[in-house]
C-alpha cells in the first residue's frame, strides 16, 4: 500500500509578494469619494419633533384621546419627516454624480 503525499489545505503556502502591484494612493482615493457635507442643524431636531409627533399620537391612540389631536399630531409628524428629509437633501446638484459612496 502506497501513501499519496499530495498535501492538504494546511499545507498550502501563500505566494510571494508581487513588486509589480502598485497600491492605491489613499489621496487619489479621496478625490474620487470626498467626504458627505454635514448635516443641516435643522435635520436632527426635524427628525426628533417626528418622533415626539408619533409617540404622541400613538399614545392618544392607545389612551383613547380626541381623535382632532391625533389627526394633529400625525400630519405634524408627517410634515417633521418632510422637513428633515428636505433639510437633509443637497443644495447644489451635480448632473455627474451618482450618489453612490464607498
């Protein structure tokens, strides 16, 4: 009987490092994917006021409230969610870019 010594996955060695492959330089990289603008200040309390707006009617859902108050309270939320969603948008449009971001 004859023993096959053909090796297994354990035994497999990477191959050297090649000299010809060229990194990419991390500066032309961020010319290609600049950074995201910040945020419009008015966003974040936009989304939070959406928030208190939906709890609120949820509550006077659940609690049995005036139905005038949650008709209030969920177009208000709705009208918060279209807020920040228009603060969040950008102010210039570029007619080359995607959106897409890495």
């Amino acid at each position: 009987m004859t023993s096959n010594n053909l090796g297994g996955p354990r035994d497999w060695s990477p191959p050297e490092i090649d000299e010809d492959f060229e990194s990419i330089d991390p500066d032309l990289l961020a010319e290609f994917n600049p950074p995201a603008p910040p945020a419009h200040p008015l966003q974040r309390w936009a989304w939070i006021a959406t928030a208190i707006c939906l709890l609120g009617g949820i509550l006077s859902w659940l609690l049995h409230g005036p139905g005038w108050l949650r008709g209030v309270l969920f177009v208000g939320a709705v009208m918060c969610a279209v807020v920040a969603v228009m603060a969040s948008a950008p102010h210039s449009r570029d007619i080359d870019d995607d959106g897409a971001r890495l």
